[in-house]
C-alpha cells in the first residue's frame, strides 16, 4: 500500500460518494445558449456547465485559446473575454499557461478547452488557474484521455489523474466526467487508424468493434447481475477525453 504522503506531495482522494459519472447537460444550466454558434470542441452538456457573469465587466480567461474561438459564447454569457495561447496567431494574447502574466484573483471564469495534455508541467497550469481566479470562481475545461497523440501532446489524464491535478491546487471538485460521444474508439479512428478519412466513413469502419465491445459489455454486466460492468463504467474506462468543472473555494481557511 502506498503512504498518503511521499516527500511532502499529499495524495489527493476522491471525497466519499464521489462519482465519475458521464457528462450530461446540467439540470439547472446558468446560460441560455440556444442558438448560440458553438465551436465544434464544446459540446451542448459542456455549455450548460459555463457560468454567468456575476456582474458588468467581469473577466473570463480562454486558457489556451486558439484563434479565440470561444469568445463568443463567453461574451453571450456575459464575461468580457481575455483569451490567451502559447503559439497561435490568431489568440489576442501570447503567454505561458505555466506562469500567467495576471494579478491574483482577478478572473471570474477559467476555460481550457483539450489544453492541459500539451502542458508540460500540468500542476503548474492547474495552481496558475487557482491563482488568478477570484474567491468563487469557476474552472471548466477537458482534457485528453485515450486519443492517439496529437501534435505536442505530452499527458492524458485519468479520471483520478485530473482530480488530484485539480485538488492539488486547492479546488473544490464538482464533476470529473467521461465523455460518452468522444469514445477512445471514435478517436482512434478519426485521428490514427485512418487520418485524413471523412469522419462519418471513419466511423463506419470502427462500427463492428463498436458493437463488439458493447455487446461484450453488456453481457458481462449480465454474468455479474449488474454489480460489475455497468454502462457507466464501460463509459469511463475507454472515454477519449473527460470534462471538469472546479471551483476556487470562497474561503481557504
């Protein structure tokens, strides 16, 4: 068994009755963005997870923002927008994820959308998110799990790899949650087995291993009457990427 605690580092453990359930749609979702143009990375479940500006002028930083191609979601929820990339030649700002060039607790919303598997040092990035974000604030965001490496991808988290990224920084967890559409059958396909291939067609090839997997599942759940192989853990297990929503508590002491 290994010590909670090796050379000062904590360990952090899910909470009890913490669950790693599938992304779905928030039931209460604080932004109404029908018909708003959402850029192919968001999915409508991740939209209904993004907060509102509490108040005028409120700053929300696209952490790893491409061309800022969230800005208009995150202007129709009422945050004015700071986006910020390491490279791209469209993001309004240049900066290191790992060292933000902001002032503490000065951002009301983070969003770093499929970022933190190119950072090389990700608990860097995760305590620069706490640092700036105001008592309150909110952290949303996903990050790659079974996807075929990408560019200058360096770490795909687990489910427990992000919580304790994101504990370890101080925040208070609201969800860690597979993705049930971008399975890590769906991503190979698309991005390895066949690159370049029309995704529906791509799709069509990786079908009979998807329906064999599923199939294999669902009989398994059977044998064990239901104790083992559930959907949710067939969802987890070979996910391509997990959402996460965090908070900066209120209060740290």
């Amino acid at each position: 068994m290994l010590p909670q605690n090796v050379n000062g580092l904590r360990k952090a453990v899910p909470e009890a009755g913490f669950a790693f359930e599938p992304l779905r749609r928030s039931p209460s979702p604080q932004v109404d963005l029908t018909g708003v143009p959402a850029p192919r990375h968001i999915t409508e479940s991740l939209l209904s997870h993004f907060p509102r500006a509490n108040r005028s002028g409120s700053l929300m930083l696209d952490l790893g923002c491409g061309n800022a191609t969230h800005r208009g979601v995150g202007e129709h929820a009422g945050f004015q927008y700071v986006g910020l990339d390491y490279s791209a030649a469209g993001a309004p700002m240049l900066g290191d994820a790992q060292v933000l060039p902001f002032k503490d607790n000065c951002f009301e919303f983070v969003l770093s959308v499929a970022v933190l598997e190119h950072i090389r040092y990700p608990f860097l990035m995760t305590k620069e998110a706490f640092r700036v974000l105001e008592p309150g604030g909110s952290f949303v965001g996903t990050v790659a799990f079974l996807e075929p490496f990408h560019g200058d991808s360096l770490y795909h988290h687990t489910h427990l790899g992000i919580y304790n990224a994101l504990k370890a920084a101080g925040f208070d967890i609201q969800l860690v949650a597979p993705d049930p559409k971008w399975s890590g059958l769906t991503a190979q396909a698309r991005l390895a087995l066949f690159p370049g291939m029309p995704e529906p067609l791509a799709d069509l090839m990786a079908l009979p291993l998807h329906l064999t997997h599923r199939l294999w599942w669902r009989l398994a759940n059977l044998a064990s009457g239901g104790r083992k192989a559930h959907e949710s853990r067939r969802v987890l297990w070979n996910t391509g990427a997990f959402t996460f929503v965090a908070v900066k508590p209120n209060s740290l002491f």
